[in-house]
C-alpha cells in the first residue's frame, strides 16, 4: 500500500509542477520522493494504528481481563473506547513512520536513478 500511495502522490506533486520526473533536477526529484514518502508514512500510520494499539494493550497482562483474545479484544475496545484506541499516540506515530517512510523512499528513489533503473507503473488496458 505505501509504492501505491507514494506513487499517487509522486503523481500529484509533479502534476502540480507541470513536469515529467525527467524533465527534473536531482534536487526537485528527491523532494518530491521524500514528500510523497511523508504522506505514504502518514497513510500507512493511520490506517495501522487501531490495530497496533490493540495488540499493544493486549500483549500486557491482564489487560482486557480471562479469556480469549478476541473477547480480551472486544473488552479493552469497550474499556478504551473506538476513538480513543485510534487516536491516542496518532500525532507522534505519523511523525515517526512518516519521517521513516520519507527516508526509506528517498534512498530508492536515489539509488533507482543511480542504476538508470525505473519503477514500474501500472497502465489500463486500451
């Protein structure tokens, strides 16, 4: 899910310029490869989240009371509430993968462009 969110917003960035990736600079290229790599991190850690705090909150004992981990799920769900579970800690998680994402698609991207090599994009069929 991060190329395919990384790509589109790749995509909207050099839309928003009016350019081709080719017809950029390195400078430009790796910004927009850690811009989009930004918001393909906040994407992920928003859509990660819920469940990364559950599983957190489950694996500490006694959390969720007996029984299985499903109904320990549902319990520690009630007891912290829907939208406290998915946002409490959001703001420094997006901050965390968000720079890490940025980061990660700033290598590739470089190191892609140092090989000559390029990413494969998706076309519908005609």
């Amino acid at each position: 899910a991060k190329f395919a969110v990384q790509g589109r917003a790749a995509e909207s960035i050099y839309g928003s310029l009016g350019k081709k990736p080719a017809e950029c600079g390195a400078l430009i290229n790796t910004g927009v490869s850690l811009s989009s790599g930004v918001v393909a991190g906040v994407v992920s850690a928003v859509i990660s989240h819920p469940a990364d705090t559950l599983l957190s909150k489950v694996n500490k004992a006694g959390a969720g009371g007996d029984g299985s981990i499903p109904s320990r799920m549902m319990n520690i769900t009630k007891e912290t509430g829907v939208v406290k579970l998915c946002t409490q800690g959001l703001g420094a998680r997006c901050v965390m993968i968000g720079t890490l994402t940025a980061l990660q698609f700033g290598i590739f991207d470089t190191v892609m462009r140092s090989l000559g090599a390029e990413k494969f994009h998706f076309h519908e069929p005609h």
